[in-house]
C-alpha cells in the first residue's frame, strides 16, 4: 500500500489496458491528476464509491498492477528529436537547463513504454535498441551526456504554454545511408509507438513534429549536396508518412579545423571542414526550397565552444535548444 499526498484536482477515467484486470486489482479504477500534471492509475480502498467525491488532499491508494502512466496533460505536442550525437548530446547533464514537469515528458519506447516520464539530461537515456538506434559505446555504456532537447522544450512551452512529450532517436556516427536503409525505420516505430500509447491513455496529440540535427558523419563521407539531399527527402517522407506534419532542422557545424588543423585521413582540418560545408549548404538549400522542412537553429557559430573534433560542451547545446524552441513556437503561431 502506497499513500497519495499530491492536491487533487481532477479526477478521470483510467485507460483501459490488458495489464490492469481484476486479477491484479481490486476496487474502483481512476486516474487522479494532481495540480503538477502527475497521475497514476489508482485503486481506493476507504471506501469511496463515488468518484466525484475525492477531496481529500491525502489518500491510501496502491498502483493499478504494473502499469503506471506517468504525467498527462489534456494536449500535448509530440516531438521526435532524431540525428546523431549532436541531437543525443555530448554535453554535461549537470550543467543542462532544467526542463519542468508542465512543460515536457518524454516517452520512452524502448526501455519503457507504458509511461511519461519527466525530461531530464541526458535526454534518451537507456533508448538503445539492438540493431537499430543504440548509443552506447563498447562497454555497454552510453554515450549521452547532456543534450539540446531540455532547453528547446522548455523555451518551446515558455513561449506557446504547449506541453511536449519528446520522443529520442539518435545515435552518435550515423550517417544518411545508413538511416535510410535502416535507421529511420526504428525511428518511426518509436513514433508509432508514442502515438499509440498516447491515444490509448486518452491524450489528445494536436502536432507531430520531427527534430532533426545531424550531418557530420555524411561530410567524413564526403557526401555531396545532391547526395545528401535525396537522402533527407527520402528519410523526412517516411517521418511524415508514419504523422510528422513538419521537420525542423538544427544545422551540422564545424570540424573543428582550429583545435585539430593537421591532416587527418588525407585531408587538412580545414579540408574536412569544407566537406562539412557542403552538408550545411545543402540543409540551407533544402529549408529554402521546401515547404516542410525548417531551418531552426544552427551548430555553425559555435566553434569556439566546441570540446573535441565534432562535439560542443553544454553551453552550446542549451543556445542552440533555446533558439530553436523559440523559432517551433514562432512557427506555430
């Protein structure tokens, strides 16, 4: 037995679900919604019939078997933040912005996903599929340190009072041959599954939208404009064929040609750099040119605060989240 203390301020039908049948339950079924946004599926056991007469501040409730739904809201945004490991961060979660409860959840489709969570840095962690998107390194370990996706949220409902559940798929060293072959793929599912669960819990979703950042790995390919943009057009279709409306775009950055200047594979830092450019050119190009796609923020003037050859420490992440929730807002207008 498990005592509720959060203000009780409304109080909803729970969700059906296979998972909480009577064999596991026993009593009146309700979800509870606490002034926070937070609730649970509970079961009441002092002898209360009546649903509309809970007003008590402090009730004696057990969880409704192994299910729990997190926090809701009666509208949410749903965002999928996908790309590589400038979208899954490589910044320090310590030092990321602080994303509020009423402000955005994250589902979690893969390590759990009969629930919303509160966002928090790193953002994704422990969404690492086999065969699919899966950040970690050799040890088992993730590679997720801190990550744009708290400020943007967390500016996005400052500015539209539009709360976000935030969906991860990233991963670091990916490149657009090997998401439109396979990657993108996962990434859907995840969708399809936040959509799912999000209707079966009875939360209205008003805008699907996709976050994109990613590029470096297609400049180490030396990948060209032509190249790369029929990529993202043909990974962008299947986004929008799984309920994405719009795509916004967080521009690829640097190599880091000042910290790392001496050749490298062939090439000189400034070399490899210019390979990165003509990925940024052809994200340009492509917000520029297509209704759908919008360019939200960029990686690009950060090289000062970058931290290695391709990664950038957290005060990057938080500027670069921040005015990108800022422009989704404005476009939402």
């Amino acid at each position: 037995m498990s005592t509720y203390t959060g203000e009780i301020t409304r109080v909803l039908n729970a969700p059906s679900s296979d998972k909480l049948s009577p064999s596991k339950i026993n009593g009146r079924v309700a979800c509870i919604l606490d002034k926070f946004g937070r609730y649970d599926i509970m079961t009441f056991v002092k002898g209360m019939n009546r649903m509309e007469n809970i007003s008590e501040s402090k009730i004696e409730c057990e969880p409704g078997g192994d299910v729990s739904y997190g926090h809701m809201a009666d509208a949410v945004d749903l965002m999928v933040f996908a790309g590589q490991s400038n979208m899954s961060g490589r910044g320090s979660a310590d030092d990321a912005v602080v994303c509020g409860s009423s402000a955005g959840l994250e589902y979690k489709a893969v390590s759990n996903p009969y629930n919303l969570v509160p966002i928090e840095e790193p953002f994704g962690l422990n969404e690492d599929r086999r065969g699919g998107l899966c950040d970690i390194d050799l040890n088992g370990m993730t590679k997720r340190r801190g990550s744009m996706v708290s400020a943007l949220v967390d500016t996005y409902y400052k500015k539209t009072g539009r709360k976000v559940v935030g969906v991860s798929a990233s991963m670091g060293g990916t490149n657009t041959e090997e998401w439109k072959n396979n990657l993108v793929s996962d990434a859907a599912s995840r969708l399809d599954a936040a959509r799912a669960f999000l209707a079966r819990t009875g939360i209205n979703t008003e805008r699907i939208f996709v976050v994109w950042c990613q590029g470096e790995s297609d400049g180490d390919a030396k990948r060209s404009k032509r190249d790369y943009t029929e990529n993202l057009r043909y990974i962008f279709d299947v986004f929008k064929a799984h309920g994405a409306e719009h795509i916004f775009m967080i521009q690829t950055g640097h190599y880091n040609y000042v910290k790392y200047p001496e050749p490298n594979k062939g090439l000189t830092g400034e070399e490899w750099d210019a390979c990165y450019g003509v990925i940024r050119d052809a994200q340009a190009a492509m917000c520029g040119s297509c209704d759908d796609v919008t360019m939200v923020g960029s990686l690009e003037p950060y090289i000062s605060d970058m931290k290695d050859h391709y990664h950038y420490n957290q005060s990057a992440y938080n500027a670069v989240g921040a005015e990108a929730g800022a422009k989704i807002a404005e476009y939402c207008k």
